[in-house]
C-alpha cells in the first residue's frame, strides 16, 4: 500500500513532465477516480497475497529443518528463486529485441531519402482572412536574410497518410491520382527534381506535373497534352518522393503537383507556407525572426512556424509513443531482473560462504569463486535470450506490419539484447560476489 501512495506521489509531480507523452490521456488523478478506486483495492489486495503466501511457505517447514538451518537451500526454494529470476530475463530480453527492431524503423524514417530537402525548410500557417494578402507576405518574407526561396501548398509534404484523391478519365484511360495543389515556386523551393519537360513557371494554371510512377503506370500521358482525353495538360514529369507516410508504398502511387486556375478560383485555400533556408543559417533563429517579421504584419495572429522535420514526426506519434513505452517497460523489466540478480547471488553467496572459504584454502584464485558463480547465469542468460528471441521478434514484427515501407531486421539488434543484459548480471553477480571471494577463509569455515 506504500508503494502505492508513492506512485500516486510521483505521478502527481511528474504530471506536467515529458511524462505526458508517454500516455494518450490525462494524467491529472482527479480526472480518473474509479481507476485510483480499482487500483488502491488491487494493492491491498496484492499486499496480502504478498504476505499471507511466503507466511504460509515459512510455516510449512518442520521445526528441526528450520532450526538446522538449511531450508533456505531446499530444492523447491532454489527452484522457484530460479524460475523468478529467469522470467525477469525473459521479459527483459524480449522487451529489448522489441524496442531494437521499433528503434531501427524510426531511424528508417528519419535518415530515409525522401527526394526532397525537408532538413532546410520551415513551415507556417497563413490565417484564412490573410489568403488574398499571399504575395504580398512571401515578398516581405523573402526579404529576410537567409531566406532562399518561399512557396504555398496546400498541405505539408509527408504530413499525413492520405490527401486529397482524384479520378479523371473514362475506360481504359480512367486514372486515380492523388493530388497536391501548390503554387509555382513549390518544387524548386523543396528541390524536387524535373525528369521529363518543364517545372511550373509564374502564370500557369490547372496544369499537372505528375510523378514517375504515374508516368509509369499510365504509360499514355505525354508531355504538353491532357493527362486524359478532355482533362488539363501535363507540364512535365518529376521524380518519385516521400510524399505522404511509410505507412504507404508511394514509389508505385500515381501522384501530381497540381497548380489552380481559373477553373478552381474557388477551390485555392491554398494556406501553407514553405521556407527553405540556407545552408548554415541557424533556424532556430530564423523560426523568431519570421514570428517577428509576421507580427509586424498581422498582429496577434498566429503564423505557427515550425521544422519541417517536426512536422512530419508528429505523423508517427502514435508509434512513437509505444516505443517509448516499450523502452521504459525495457528499463523497467532490467532493474527488475538485477534486482532478483543481486537478491539470488546475496543469498547464495552467504549460504556457500563456507564452500567459498574451503575453495580458497584448496588453492582456488578470487577469478575462480567468480566464474563460478557467474557460470550458472550464463547458462542462465543464454537459455532465457534462446526463448525470448521468437517472442521479441514477433512483437517488434507485428508493429512494422503497419508500414508499408519498413526497415530489415538486423541481427544486431539480438546480439546487443544478449550483450546488454548479460553484462549488467555480469557486474551485477561480481559486484555482490567480489566480497565473499576475497574474505579470509579462516572467517568463513569456522564453526560459531
């Protein structure tokens, strides 16, 4: 129950913390009453199993063998001693496997080739009753030092999984595409690259560049004619990108840059502002400058500049979020076992002090009582890794299934799994055995 009343101590202090980004909820414990209820009964309850089972245990036992001494080492106690400190390895070594497989898809994402410079732009929001002063807010922009080139789109490139679909076409020349309505400056201010015809030039209007896989798959659209019969020509061709999540496979779906005309003067809410920076420029503080600069020009409103790249992360919060989870739960699950390690090898080690004072007489070194000790959690370790690789490869599996572009497992993800864990029992065993290896063994064998 103490422990309890501590956590619910802790969790009150850490509610305004980085906390928060672990749960989807609130952490306010006002909030949650009927958890708090079910959770205080569960500790009470947890609390007397805790005491009324080892009571029991210790009752159980003739009065002659307790007196004797030697229950303590009883083939059911080492047994059950064992099998705890072996699940503790188990979950430890599956949750690592877990969390290394979840790591190298994040990583994935992040150092992937996007096919477009997201690491030098910025974005903002343009407020919807400022859209008829667009120009003139790119050309008070552009203005700032540092500042290459400003374009508007309507959505944030790589931000979300899908965007605005389109079919044009009838029959065999019917297609589906997805399209990303931009202004003229978008693609050589994101350094997205032309492979057929021409880049979008001041003055055009419902005209489409369409990517490589659209090319591709419709193998009938050509330069400088309708993309189908009756629709708006295509202007050229441009490489295959990141354009929305890895959830999708984007190197086989038909995509176009599409810039509004004067069929769609109603349609352009076109809002989002694209920065791109130069190179060594610090954007920390062009992020203040741009707030500064929009200030001056529409007070009080809020132009929300940001990383691209921060951006495109909040579109995996959600699995970021059960990666960092998994790795406290990793953390966790390792102090647990160490905790049972240190436990274990405290009770041995006093109980074999004898057989340790009797080695060192008969010649044994200090490195020998340890290996000695050490040996059985090797066994130990290497048993406990054996059943937990299916486990950590299937959790770490399952979660990659969502993406539709995902990263190989690597084999060092279980060879640093092994080495973690088994270097931590290793110290953790020497550390608590170190003592007793080194006693005088006169101390250790004499009869009180």
């Amino acid at each position: 129950m103490c422990g309890f009343l501590l956590t619910l101590l802790w969790l009150y202090l850490l509610q305004d913390t980085s906390l928060n980004t672990l749960v989807a909820s609130d952490l306010s414990l006002m909030n949650h009453p009927n958890l708090l209820i079910a959770l205080g009964g569960m500790a009470v309850c947890m609390g007397l199993l805790a005491g009324a089972y080892p009571s029991y245990y210790v009752t159980s036992f003739p009065p002659a063998l307790v007196l004797k001494g030697s229950f303590g080492l009883s083939p059911k106690g080492k047994m059950l001693r064992t099998f705890l400190v072996c699940f503790q390895f188990f979950v430890s070594f599956m949750l690592i496997i877990s969390v290394g497989i979840m790591y190298l898809q994040s990583r994935y994402i992040q150092q992937s080739d996007y096919g477009y410079d997201k690491e030098v732009v910025l974005v903002g929001t343009i407020p919807y009753e400022y859209l008829d002063r667009r120009e003139a807010i790119v050309s008070e922009l552009s203005g700032l030092s540092g500042i290459e080139g400003i374009s508007i789109s309507q959505f944030v490139l790589s931000s979300a999984d899908n965007y605005m679909s389109w079919g044009r076409g009838e029959g065999e020349h019917h297609i589906q595409l997805v399209c990303f309505p931009v202004d003229y400056r978008y693609l050589s201010v994101l350094g997205i690259k032309i492979t057929e015809g021409r880049n979008f030039k001041p003055g055009d209007g419902d005209v489409y560049i369409f990517n490589e896989a659209a090319q591709k798959k419709y193998s009938w659209m050509k330069v400088d004619e309708p993309a189908t019969p009756g629709d708006y020509p295509v202007v050229g061709f441009c490489e295959n990108i990141r354009f929305s999540s890895f959830r999708n496979n984007d190197a086989v779906e038909p995509m176009a840059f599409f810039i509004y005309g004067k069929d769609y003067a109603n349609w352009d809410a076109n809002n989002i502002l694209n920065i791109r920076v130069a190179a060594g420029v610090d954007k920390v503080d062009m992020l203040h400058r741009l707030a500064e600069a929009t200030e001056k020009m529409a007070p009080g409103r809020d132009f929300r500049f940001r990383f691209m790249d921060e951006v495109i992360d909040q579109n995996y919060r959600r699995e970021l979020r059960f990666t960092r989870q998994i790795l406290l739960f990793s953390l966790i699950a390792i102090v647990l076992s160490m905790i049972g390690v240190f436990g274990l090898t405290l009770f041995e080690s006093e109980y074999r002090r004898k057989e340790i004072g009797i080695r060192k007489i008969m010649g044994s070194s200090t490195g020998e009582i340890l290996y000695m000790f050490t040996k059985r959690y090797f066994v130990m370790l290497v048993v406990c890794f054996v059943l937990a690789v299916p486990f950590g490869w299937w959790i770490g599996h399952d979660w990659l299934e969502s993406f539709s572009d995902k990263t190989p497992i690597r084999a060092w993800v279980f060879v640093a799994s092994f080495l973690l864990v088994s270097l931590i029992t290793v110290l953790t065993v020497t550390f608590q055995c170190w003592k007793n290896a080194n006693e005088n063994p006169v101390r250790s064998i004499k009869t009180e």
